[in-house]
C-alpha cells in the first residue's frame, strides 16, 4: 500500500479535483486553497477542527498527501471519520478558545508521529466557535 501510495501525483488529483467543481460553497473555497497550501508550502499535516466532519472529508476529497488530522468533540462524528482516506480523527472536549484547541492538536500530532518540531501544519476551522457548517478560516503554523 505504502509502495502504492508512493507514486500518486497528488496535484494532478488536486488540478481535477478542483477543475470539476463548478460553483463551490465558501467551505469548500476555503478547504479546497488548504489543500493547495499545504501542497505549495510542502506541509506535513493538515489540521481541521470539524462538528460534523464535513470540514475533513471536504478536505479528503482533494486527496492531499499530507495527512488531516481531524478534531472533534463529537464521538459519532469520529467513528465516522475513521472510514475517511488520509484522515486522523481525535476527540476533544470542547472548542472553546481554538487556538488552545489547534495547541493540544499539534501536541498529539507529535505524539502520533505525525509531525516534527519545525514542520509546518495547515489549520482550518471556523471563526465562530462550535457552530457546524461555518469554517471560514485557514492558517500556517509551524509546530513548536
């Protein structure tokens, strides 16, 4: 599988992927450009914090190489995501203070494996704090 995976060309995907799309709704618009920067900034992950897992699977359907590790404060929506390509689920307790939140993610990202100090992560997660259907925002960060 790994040897498989090796000799995807994850921007052809992402090039037909988003050339199909016609009329795309904000959240797609705002996954679609996270997937196009991890891509150009060579990111080792990309982080979505999801109610529902949309945000994630939007994010999989691009089928980035980086993998998404996808936060939830939903156990139903973890299960879920565990049948998603490319995507970690792991709970939290709640999403209040986000940036605390996007802290604890890159802590367990390390944990996992799935990054390293110095490696840079792309967030996506909505402004309003756990309300579904509302990721608007996108960011950099580099993993302390």
């Amino acid at each position: 599988c790994e040897e498989a995976e090796a000799f995807i060309d994850y921007k052809s995907l992402y090039m037909q992927s988003s050339a199909s799309a016609a009329d795309v709704s904000s959240v797609e618009a705002v996954c679609a450009s996270a997937v196009k920067a991890a891509m150009d900034s060579k990111a080792a992950l990309i982080m979505a914090l999801t109610e529902t897992g949309c945000t994630a699977l939007m994010l999989a359907k691009y089928r980035p190489e980086a993998p998404i590790l996808a936060i939830s404060a939903s156990e139903t929506t973890i299960r879920q995501l565990l049948l998603a390509r490319g995507v970690v689920p792991i709970a939290t307790a709640s999403f209040q203070g986000t940036d605390n939140v996007i802290a604890k993610g890159l802590a367990k990202a390390k944990e996992l494996g799935l990054v390293k100090t110095g490696d840079l992560v792309v967030a996506v997660h909505g402004t309003r704090e756990e309300c579904a259907g509302a990721t608007n925002m996108m960011k950099i960060v580099t993993v302390p």
